[in-house]
C-alpha cells in the first residue's frame, strides 16, 4: 500500500487568538524574515515502506497579488529504488506553492496533475512547511523548552480521486522548541502529530469503527486495486516531525519525520466496503529527511 500524508491546513485554527498571542518578531525565533527573489533548493530522501527514493526541490521566493511571501518549487531529479526516473514534462512544470509568512497559508496543489509519485514527496514537504508555520504563528514558542499543544482535529484529506478514493487523517499538535543555539544560529522545533481526543475521521464501513490501537482509529484509506476491486484500511496515526530553523531569516536548514500507521486491511469487491475478504493487519513506516542544498 503506498501511504502518503496530507498536512492539515491550518487556516481556520483559532487565527484571531493566535494573532494576540503572537510575540514581537524580534522575539520569536520561528519567524521567517523573506527577502524576495531568494533561491533555494533542497534535497529530499525517502523510505515509504519498502520503496527508497531521492528527489530535489528547487525553489524562488516571490510576492502573490496580496504582497505575501510565497516559495514556489519545482520537482526534479528523481531517483526511485537506486534508478533515475524521468518524470512527464508536466510533472517537471508543476509548480508548489508554499509559505511561512505569517499572513498568509500553504495551499494543497492538485494532486491530480502529477506523477502519482510525486504525490508523497509533495505533502510531506508542505507537512514541514505547515507545522513551522503554526509554531511560529503561536508566538508562544520563544524560548528553549517552551512547549504548547494546539487542538485541531479536523481531518486532512490526500485523495487524488483517481487512485485514492478516500484518504484521511485526524490529528492534534504537541509543539516544543527544543533549543535554541545562538552560537550555530540555529532553532530545534519538535512537532508531534498525535491522535485527538475525538476523532472526526469518516470510516465509510461498519467494520472500520473498531479501535485498531490504543485510541479512536484517526486513519482510513480506499484505494483502487484493479477492476472493481478496493483495499480498504483503518488504523491509528502518528508521527514525529524535527525541523532546524536559521535563526538569520527563518528558513528550515534541514528537517525529518518520522510516520508510523497500525492498520487492518481488507480487500472488498464493492465501493460500499460490504463485500470484503478477511482483516489483515499491516504497519506503515515512512521516513522522510530534507536538507537545504549549498
């Protein structure tokens, strides 16, 4: 099963109270101070279960037609299980948009236009983007050890409505600065996506409403497989992401995530999920690192 996750967009998390929370820009480390036409490029590697692969990221720092700073990537140099794939000419175009400008937010791109490939590179890379961004909106992330937990909840979706056909994610965010070492210029971040107290995920089937885990399942996928037939899985999701901020301007020196996903699967003959062989469990690891390329 190929698993990608989807970051949840943070828009509507409490913007009013976290604008009155937030400190001066001079005291919060977790700011990115953007100087337009900046480049950067970052190279990312990934294991998603078995399947091991290198990709770059080149970006350029420009304004959208409101003056917010945007980073906008491209997709490249594809190195799938140890061999160089040649990724579509629109692939190659497709351009991300993401940001850490306080006024603004990362939107999710159309999946749909992309080498299904790319699909999983793409959102964990908006994942780090989207959980730098809320710790620095907080403004309550300034000093080493300071910690906050922002509920959320409000499921997250990664179907491309092509393969995927359902796929969604319920978490809350347990945020800590780790440190801060103005002698290498830099900021640790720790975010922890874990499972909310209530999960609002929408298991589609009667028999994905059992606890795989410990909690409410916070995880549910259908995927197509073949004609007419659906691998359907439920299960609990969590994950740890690490992010090294510079402190000169904000941007993310280097970052990793760490996801793990306890599931039951079943393959049914029908959309509805009725029809369906025996459970089988299956855990997911994906781990995922960047790093900011000289």
């Amino acid at each position: 099963m190929i698993k990608v996750l989807l970051p949840v967009l943070l828009t509507s998390i409490g913007s009013g109270l976290l604008f009155a929370q937030a400190a001066p820009a001079g005291q919060n480390p977790l700011l990115r101070h953007y100087r337009e036409g900046q480049t950067l490029a970052y190279h990312m590697k990934g294991l998603n279960e078995q399947w091991h692969y290198e990709i770059q990221a080149e970006g350029i720092v420009t304004k959208d037609s409101a003056g917010t700073y945007i980073e906008q990537y491209g997709w490249s140099h594809l190195i799938s299980d140890g061999q160089e794939v040649q990724l579509p000419v629109a692939s190659l175009n497709f351009r991300q948009q993401v940001t850490l400008d306080p006024r603004g937010s990362s939107a999710i791109p159309d999946l749909s236009r992309v080498d299904p490939r790319l699909i999983g590179p793409i959102t964990d890379f908006l994942t780090f983007y989207v959980d730098l961004w809320l710790a620095g909106k907080t403004g309550q992330l300034t000093h080493s050890g300071d910690h906050v937990y922002v509920k959320r909840g409000t499921p997250a979706s990664w179907a491309d409505g092509n393969y995927v056909l359902i796929g969604e994610s319920s978490v809350d965010f347990d945020l800590t600065l780790e440190k801060v070492n103005p002698s290498e210029k830099t900021a640790t971040l720790s975010v922890r996506h874990v499972p909310p107290e209530k999960s609002q995920i929408k298991a589609p089937a009667d028999w994905m409403h059992k606890p795989v885990a410990d909690t409410a399942n916070n995880w549910v996928t259908v995927q197509k497989k073949g004609e007419g037939k659906f691998l359907a899985a439920i299960g609990k999701e969590t994950f740890d992401v690490k992010i090294i901020v510079d402190l000169a301007d904000g941007k993310i020196v280097s970052a990793t995530m760490d996801n793990r996903v306890e599931t039951v699967e079943r393959e049914c003959a029908d959309s509805a999920l009725a029809s369906c062989g025996d459970s089988k469990p299956h855990s997911i690891r994906r781990q995922i690192e960047i790093s900011l390329m000289p």
